[in-house]
C-alpha cells in the first residue's frame, strides 16, 4: 500500500525533524527520575481510559478503512480494538510503571589492586526506532518499555492502524505532559508513506537502535537496509521433544498447549519429536488430542503408522513456522537426534523437552542452541512478561545484546564509571 | 595492496570451507571443558616460547617485504616483533589460559509465582570473524579470547604481517592439538587478497559476529558493507575535564599521562578542558609540563593568552583524534559546559573529570556520554587488562551488547534455561 495522504512531500525534512526531536528529548530523558518516569506512564494508563471512547472511534475509522480496503480476516483481527482490549493497553502501561526503573543500576563493581574502583552502570539506549504491524497495542507497549528504559521512541506504526495509533499516542503524551517530560519522548512518524521506513533505517544520526515487529518479510528488508543495529525477532519454528525419560501425563498436556493455546503467537510449537522408545505409546493420544481440537498432524512414515490421519510431511514441514493448526511430526532415536534436528531446522526460538531423566534433560538443556529451552513446561511460556518482566516488544533472535524476550532492561546500554584519587598509568 | 600471492582463484569456496570449519569448530567448542579451553591456552603460550626463532624468522620476512613496499615507519614500529614482543605475546595467552571461562555462569535464576524456575546462562557466540591491520600480538589475542568463551575464530589479518601471523597460528594449533580440540577453532584466512574481507562480510550463514580492529577507513568499510553484527571500536577523541574544584597536583600529574604516556592508544586525551574559575592558575602549568615533553599546543584565544607557545585551534580540532603530541586546549566555564563539549564533539569512547567536588564529579560521570567516564584517574587506562579483564579485543563504542573493553567475557551470548514441572500456559 502506498501513502493514502502524505502530509507532506518533504518527507526527509519531516524525519529530520523528528529525528531531531527525539535527540533532545533523550537528553532529558536519560536523566530523568524514576518517579517522574512512573508518573508519565500511570497518567497515560490513566487517559487510555479516561479517552477509551475516542480511541474505538479512531478504531472504527481503521476498521471502516480495513473493510473497504478488502484486507484479511487475521489481519483485521489484529487491528480490532474492544473495551477489552483497551483496558489491557491501560493495564499494560500500568504493568510497564510498576517495573523497577532501570536507569542507574550498578549491575557489577569492583576494585583493582591501584584502587580504582570501577562499576557498571545502566543507562538508556538513546533514541529508539520501532517499526511494526498492525497491532495498535504496540503502540503503547512499545512507548511505555522506552519510556520505562529512558529512551525516546520513534514509532512507526503500521498503515492500516493509522487512525489508532495516534489516538494512543496521544493519550502517552498526555501522561508525558502529566510528569513534566517532553512531548517528543514519544513520536508517531505522522504519515503512511512506506517511504518513511526506509528513511528511518538510514537515520543513523539520530537513532541508536532499530526493533523491527512483525512478519519475516519486515524483518528481512529492516536486518538487510538498516545502517543502524537492529534488535530482531525472527520467526520462533519452536519444538517440543517428549523423551524416552517423558512423564507421558505430562507430556500430553504440554505438547497440546505448546501447539493448540494459541496458535499465532511466535512461542507456539511447530514441530513435536517423539523417542521411538515409547512413540508407540506416548505418541496416540497425543495426536488424537491434537486432532480433535482440530490440528492437522504431518508426519513421516512412521507416525503414520501410528496414525491413520497423518499426512506425508516433506523436509519444507521441518523448516516451516505454520502459525496455524498444523503440527509437523517426527519419531527420532533419542535425545541426541532430536538436538541435532533442532539445531538444524529450527529458528534458535524456543525449544522444550518432556523428560524425567537428568541427563537426557540436562543434556538438552546445554546443547539447544536457543534464546528459550525449557524442561518440562510449554513453549507458550516464551513471553516477557511469564518471564517477569513486565511487558516486552517481541522476543530477539539475536545472539548480540539482547536474546529472548525484549523489555525495559533489555532495552539498556551500560557505561564504565571509574573512581581514582590521582591514579595514573605507570 | 592486492594479493601477492592469491592461493586459489576461487577465494569464494576457500572462504565457504573455512566457514564451514568454522562452524563444525564451535558446535565442539561450546561444549569443551573449561580446563581442556585453559590446557590448549597453556600449551599454546608455551609453543610460542619454544617456536620463537621460528615466528622471528617468519617476522623478518614480514619486515623484508615491508622494507621493500616501504612501509611507513609506525606501520613496520606495529608490525615487528623482537623477542620482548615475542615473549608479551605468550605472556598474553597465559593471563587468558588463568581468566575464569565464562561458558556456563549463570547470570542471572528467579523463580516465577507458577514454579517455573528461569536462569539466564552464558554461552559462547558461536563463530567470530575478526579482521585487523598489522599488530601480529593480536593474532594471538584474538585467537586466544575467542577460544577462552568457547567460540571459533576466523582471523583476517593485515597482509603485512602474514606470515608472522601464520606462525602464531601455528602454535595455536599446537595448544588446541595438545588439549584434543578441533584445529579449525582457530583458522586464518590463508591469502593477502583484501576480497576476503568483503567475502567474509557476508558470511552471515557461517560467521556470527564481526570485529574490526584497525583504522577508521576499516571500521567505516566493515559498518557500511557487513551484514553480520559487528561489535565496532570508532576512534578515541577522549578528554581530561579540569574542574574549579580539582586538586591542581592530581590534574598535572592526570592531564600530562592521558595525553603522553603512550600517544598512539586509544585511550590518549586528545582534548583538556579547564574550568575558567581555576584557568589562570591551572592551566600554565599543565601547559609548559606537556610542553617540555615535546607536546604541540592548540588552543582559543584565551588559551594563547596563557601559553604564548599555543597554537590557535579551529572547530576542526575539537574533532580530531591526534594519536599524537598535539593537545587541543579549551577554557570553559564550568561543568555544564564541559558535559556538552564532551557529548558533541568526542566519540563516546573515554573521558575522565579532575575535581574534589562531588556534585560536579556526579554530574560528569552521570552525564557524559561514553564507554567509560572516570573521576581523578587518567584515561590511559581505558585498558582491558586495566580492567582487570585478564585482556581485550580492543574497546567497544557500540552501546549494544559490548560497551568498553571487549574481553572473553563480551565475546559471549546468553540464553534462558527454564526449568517446570509440566506446567503449561493457561
């Protein structure tokens, strides 16, 4: 979709001018308290719902426009907003003000024999760049997590959630105005010109960070045009292994929730490997389960065998993340092999085994090589705030930086502060 | 400089097999022993002591065809190596060989409300691509670092000093045989042909992270081709900050160390600033001490005011990193402005404050925007051995993932290991 109104054919001087706005207001920012960070963000969970009606008329005009422009049952899903689900961007904001501030943490300190007495430190990142989809909850999420993290944010949201988006947004710059703090804290790049995304990613003058949310075609363009580092999430092809060691109560339960509690989310699993020691009795019901919650089970000859309605899984089935009703089946000869499968087709999300052998889980645990590996529990888990973290901005694939969910903290940098009393280099 | 030598015309799959090496090296790596990492550093260092006629030998070929280029005399001052070199060079391997491993500390372990018990564990990066000019000690350094976290390295080095560089790798190889580790752990690209570097750029299936180390136009190259993260080291434009309220004796002592122990580091001050309450009596001192060492002067106005000998700067030299005797000198009036000096015209790297106030010390530490900031000490040691982390890569001006001294420990991911019961998401 190209721009449907450009608010100007300017469009770079507009970006410098945001780009600008958010360098200052980072300034301030980064030495802002706590308290008037908390108070920023309480006063906008505040106005979400003092202004929830004028936020679902914003959110009818994109729905009005969605219908008209013919897109996607999903993909309007997405977009939708109720009471509900504006009553959990409120709560959201409230979850990110009750999370301890980062800022200023001394997150190691020591002594070296001359006596300088070095710590590190957290610090904000400076000006954040978040480019994303249609969901307008991001819009807070994402504002509230740099906020929390004493960045400045530069959304960019996406084109369908227009009208939405700068209706939250204008709630955040009420909470911003609430604690005294600048209005440029948080910015919504104000046209749906697709021009602007490639602009941002060149805006390495004024932006320190890119975090990239969406589908792999986003991600692909942003990780192959940015001249600034990104934070990305990749696709989560996630797995669940049940072992020869498997509880079989256990595994049952957590290979059904890991593929059927939600399936579009990027922590929902794509593929189940089963030991051939007990596929013959672990892997039935389990797929019966699967199928009657409506599931289609893709497997190889082998778990055909052991059920009838399987289909014929090709090698595409092991690389693919279906999110959908789909699982990928396969019968693997221990722990070691199904590693090997994992490491080999997986997307380094987030992998599970099912097993009450220490070794075997332990083994597992260790050799995954994945931002999330679990023992015992579902890959549904892969969230920031089941982790405790509040709220996140998606779940990094990155092996630099920040790996797993991304929230305030992971939205830090860090400096060295060293102490001497005269201390020179001999 | 072309190849002198190319050993194959089709760099493209020499450079694809050493890859895949590579990545077949740090699936062993990760999981080898920390005592099986410290035996091959150990047997390393002591190959170096026993081949050092050998790596001279190699030298001095080095130094030859240098002689013969005609290499400027910095360049073959990096580039030789004499037996005190030859011996700091396995000294280095052994501070590695005696640095804790970080594979494996736990970082971080909670437990959330439903029994999930979550630690964050460290892990090796995987494959590091580092690419550097002529120092052949960073052969070792490199190569040693990467094998203490546990990942495999792909050392590009100058061609200047290639076949320096291939002995040291030689006795690499001999730690890594002696400890039952796989050779390509450490592997140097084997040709002087500078298409490597834009081969290995885009090894992105192969390589995991990207360090260059070496001069501007370099670290500019790898920025704008890579499409691998890079942890980058920009130029060190550091600055000593004499406050009103320094101890005078500490900021001669400080001010004339940072700029001319060791004008070539990146750790030298290439900017003092003075405070205009304390200029008159601080400054002349300071000045005809760096002065007698044979330092160049430049500053404004008032500067030559105090120092006849002073030449005037332009906004060009607040810019400048020297890496030589010249000091840019500029009179300010008080903290407030020296913090905006600092953030608009240094690099974020290292920059240190001289006072006995504590408000102004805390302030500057707070405010200043850099890697490190120190307080009464010189910022000669921005230093990973200063650090005390046993020794560095070089010093980081990312402000992801590493910021500061790069040592093993920076030259790791992490992931989270969470640990259930069979608990799944409701």
């Amino acid at each position: 979709m190209t721009a449907l109104k450009p608010i100007s054919s300017d469009l770079p001087a507009i970006m410098r001018e945001i780009g600008e706005a958010a360098r200052q207001a980072a300034l301030v920012l980064a030495h802002a308290s706590a308290g008037a960070k908390t108070r920023a963000l309480a006063a906008a969970a505040k106005a979400i719902r003092e202004r929830r009606s004028e936020i679902l008329a914003a959110n009818a005009r994109d729905l009005d426009e969605a219908g008209r422009a013919k897109l996607s049952a999903a993909l309007v899903d997405r977009l939708m907003l109720d009471e509900t689900r504006a009553e959990g961007i409120a709560a959201g904001l409230e979850a990110v003000a009750a999370f301890p501030d980062p800022v200023g943490a001394v997150m190691a300190k020591w002594t070296q024999p001359n006596g300088l007495e070095i710590s590190r430190v957290r610090t904000p990142l400076g000006v954040v760049g978040i480019i994303y989809e249609s969901r307008p909850n991001v819009t807070a999420d994402a504002g509230g997590l740099c906020l929390r993290a004493g960045n400045a944010a530069i959304l960019r949201g996406g084109s369908e959630s227009f009208h939405s988006s700068t209706a939250i947004v204008a709630c955040l710059h009420q909470g911003l105005a609430a604690a005294n703090l600048p209005r440029a804290a948080v910015q919504l790049v104000p046209t749906r010109d697709r021009a602007a995304v490639g602009i941002m990613l060149g805006m390495s003058e004024f932006i320190d960070i890119i975090v990239p949310r969406g589908g792999r075609s986003l991600i692909e363009r942003v990780q192959a045009e940015s001249r600034i580092p990104v934070i990305a999430h990749l696709e989560g092809n996630c797995h669940v292994y049940v072992d020869r060691g498997a509880d079989l109560e256990k595994a049952l339960a957590i290979a059904v929730n890991a593929k059927m509690r939600r399936v579009s989310v990027c922590g929902a699993a794509e593929t189940l490997l089963v030991d051939r020691a007990i596929a013959e009795k672990a892997l039935p019901p389990i797929l019966r389960a699967l199928a009657a919650k409506g599931c289609e089970i893709r497997g190889d000859q082998s778990v055909r065998a052991l059920h009838s309605g399987a289909k014929l899984a090709t090698e595409q089935d092991w690389r693919t993340e279906y999110l959908d009703a789909i699982i990928a089946v396969r019968i693997v000869d221990g722990v070691e092999q199904a590693i090997g499968h994992i490491n080999t087709y997986g997307s380094h999300h987030t992998d599970a085994i099912v097993t009450e052998d220490n070794v075997a889980a332990e083994k597992f645990l260790d050799e995954v090589d994945s931002a999330i590996v679990l023992l015992n529990a579902s890959t549904q888990f892969a969230d920031g705030g089941e982790f405790g973290m509040g709220a996140e901005i998606g779940i990094s694939t990155n092996k630099l930086h920040a790996r797993g969910p991304v929230g305030a903290e992971q939205l830090t940098s860090f400096k060295y502060v060293v102490r001497g009393t005269g201390q020179v280099r001999p």
